[in-house]
C-alpha cells in the first residue's frame, strides 16, 4: 500500500510525497501554487475539505525518485546471484596432534536415494572418518602414510557410552563379501589411559596386499574425549538422516494420515 501526504513548503508552494512502506523507494512531486494550479475559467470553482477553490490542471510537475543507499548494493548483488545456485559445501572436522601421530575427525553425511513417488529414501547412513597420521617430525605429520577408519553410527553410540575405565574394539575388513576377503585386516581400541586421564585410540592396519603391517596409536585427554562425544552427540540424528525427515514434515501431511486411519499405530500403542 502506498502512503501520499500533501504538506505546504514557503518556497516552493507545496510539496505531493508518495512512500511505498514495504520497499525503500519514495516518489515526491514538488511545484508551487502558481504553477500547479491554474484556473479553468473565472466562473468555475469546487469544494475540497471545507475551502472553496478554483479548479485546477497540474503542469511545470518535477519528479524526483530516490533509493536508499543502505539496500541498493544488496539489491544489485542478488541481481548478479545466479539463479539455481546451490549453497556451497562445508567441511569440518576436529583434529588431535600429539608428540607421535595426529588424528582428524570428520562426518560423513548419509547418502539417499529417489522414489518413483518423488519422495526420498535413505539408502546408507552417514558414518565418522577417523584418519590417523604418523608424525614425521617435531609438530610434523606424514599424512601420505595416513591410515583411515570409519565408524558406523552404533560404533559411534559405544564410544559415546564409554566410562572412565571402559574399552571398546572393532574389527573392518573393507574387502568383506570380495574375492581379496581377509586380505586387509583393521582393528580400533579405545582403552583407558592407565593414569585414567583419559583415552588411547589404537589403529593397526595389516594390508597383505602391499605388505603393509602399521600400528598408530594416540592418547586422547578427557578433555578432548569430552569434545568427541558432544560432537558425536550432535551430528548422530544426521548421519541417520532424520533432520531431512523433520524438515520435510508438513502439518498437512498428518491431519491426511489421520483423516485417512483414524486409528493409527500410535494411538493403538497407547491404548495398551
């Protein structure tokens, strides 16, 4: 909706303002008396608001449109924005360095695949890239000698329930169901550091393929530890891809179910 206001000025006669209050534009139209109204005839008059005054024809009318300076550069780069372009991607992580090796953390979003309805389904889980370095050095890391282990989410879940004086043990073999099965052999431990201070994560890779036999091993503070579980806590309902689920939730979506089972699965398990 537009806004006009008429306001008297002592030198130009009067000034017409038109503001439009959702956008940060203004029109104003400025003249003075004399020249905006003129009369059509000495015997013609009309009544407006109470005063009696000879009918008039606008000209010598002066337009002046201004912007605000504040908005006209974000204006003019969402112009320049592509359309259809995407957000772009993020990667973080949460890295250890310690006098031996070095270990990054880092998600792994779930992978879904399409339906014939249009609807989405996830297909794989997200997973947590556990990636173990040597040191080469004082401060320095060979991470051409990098070992990588993924943790699933219910591996993630037992390290999160771990206590103090707690362990815990996996075993991958990335080749399992191939021909090469048994051909590359990894195990990760997570025992208690014995001063309980707080954690050692211990990977040993054996790859009969290459001849490689490795063993990485970094102790982890309580303090860190206490970081790796927050941020295992966190990420957990997205690497089962439920927040793709909660965002595509739509009111409509459940009054139609309902309307559709009037008794649904919920209401008969609370009926029990």
């Amino acid at each position: 909706m537009s806004n006009f206001s008429l306001s008297p000025s002592p030198t130009s006669g009067f000034s017409l303002n038109l503001q439009n209050p959702t956008k940060t534009s203004y029109l104003s139209f400025s003249s003075s008396f004399n020249t905006i109204f003129a009369p059509l005839s000495s015997n013609t008059t009309k009544s407006f608001s109470g005063l009696t005054h000879k009918a008039a024809l606008p000209r010598n009318l002066s337009l002046t449109c201004r912007h605000s300076d504040y908005f006209e550069p974000q204006q003019q780069q969402q112009q320049q924005q592509p359309q259809g372009a995407s957000t772009p991607k993020v990667f973080v992580g949460y890295s250890i360095y310690k006098g031996k090796a070095a270990l990054t953390v880092e998600p792994r979003s779930p992978e879904f695949s399409p339906l014939d309805s249009g609807a989405f389904k996830l297909s794989k889980e997200g997973m947590v890239m556990l990636q173990f370095a040597p040191a080469a050095g004082v401060r320095q890391y060979d991470w051409s000698r990098k070992q990588v282990f993924s943790l699933s989410v219910t591996e993630i879940g037992s390290i999160i329930s771990l206590g103090a004086k707690d362990s815990c043990e996996f075993f991958h073999d990335p080749n399992k169901g191939r021909s090469d099965e048994g051909r590359v052999r990894k195990v990760l431990k997570v025992e208690p550091l014995p001063d309980g201070s707080g954690h050692f994560f211990n990977l040993s890779v054996q790859n009969k393929l290459i001849n490689l036999d490795e063993n990485i091993y970094i102790p982890v503070t309580k303090a860190e530890f206490a970081v790796l579980v927050s941020a295992f806590n966190f990420v957990m309902p997205y690497l089962l891809g439920w927040h793709t689920a909660v965002n595509s939730f739509k009111p409509e979506d459940a009054s139609r179910s309902n309307n559709a089972n009037p008794r649904s699965g919920a209401e008969l398990e609370w009926n029990r």
